[in-house]
C-alpha cells in the first residue's frame, strides 16, 4: 500500500472532485489556492522529485505540461498562468508526490525574498 495522500486521490481511495483525468494524470483544485485559481496536475505515477526523475517520467511530465496548456475553458488559462513544481525545503515542497501547480486568473508578482 503506498502511504501518499496523492496516490490514493489518483487510485479513488479517497474521493476528490477532478478538473480532469486522462491516462497520465488527473487535475484537481488546491484545497489551499494562492492565487484566483490554483489547480495541480497530479501524474498518475508515482515519483517524489523532478531530479529523479527517470527520462520516461521527464517525457511524461512534458506530455502533461502540453495538455494542460490546451485546457484553456477548464482552467481559465485564457489570459496567462503561471505553472510551478515545488522541490524540496527552500521551495516548501509539502506533497512528495511530484506535482504541477496551475495557476490562473489574475495577475502574478513574484518579489525574490
Ligand atoms: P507542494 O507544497 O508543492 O508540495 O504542494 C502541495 C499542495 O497540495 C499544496 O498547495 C496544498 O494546498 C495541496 N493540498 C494538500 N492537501 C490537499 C487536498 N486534500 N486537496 C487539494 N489540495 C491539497
Ligand atoms: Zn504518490
């Protein structure tokens, strides 16, 4: 049994309203949005860290990254979106599950600390 609260969104053990699913991954909304709309793009497979990813995963991953771009209506990307993968401590990575923040609907500013 995996112990990842990712996976068991993407198996059905637990229940999760999805955005969208296909073969390679599902799409949900962030239960804590920061910004007007916050999705994550959940790959089905399992893997902690883009670093270890294998050259499969990283191929996987762009096929994901072209299929949300192409999501405009279901995930309002019509004036822009930002998309983010959080890895390890420094970005406050919470989920080691890799994942994909979709981010939308309004203006970004991003200040370095
Ligand atoms: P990260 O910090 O990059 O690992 O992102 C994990 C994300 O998962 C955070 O933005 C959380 O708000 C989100 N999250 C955690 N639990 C849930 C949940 N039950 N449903 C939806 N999003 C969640
Ligand atoms: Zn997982």
């Amino acid at each position: 049994m995996c112990d990842c609260l990712f996976c068991k969104f993407v198996s059905g053990e637990i229940p999760v309203n999805k955005v969208y699913e296909d073969d390679k991954m599902i799409i949900i909304r962030d239960i804590n949005p920061q910004a007007k709309n916050h999705f994550l793009g959940i790959p089905k497979a399992h893997f902690k860290l883009i670093s270890e990813a294998t050259p499969e995963q990283v191929a996987m991953i762009g096929e994901c990254l072209k299929t949300i771009s192409s999501l405009t209506e279901e995930l309002s990307l019509q004036n822009g979106y930002r998309l983010v993968i959080n890895q390890g401590d420094d970005a406050g990575q919470t989920v080691f599950h890799l994942h994909i923040h979709i981010l939308s609907g309004q203006k970004m500013n991003w200040q370095p600390a």
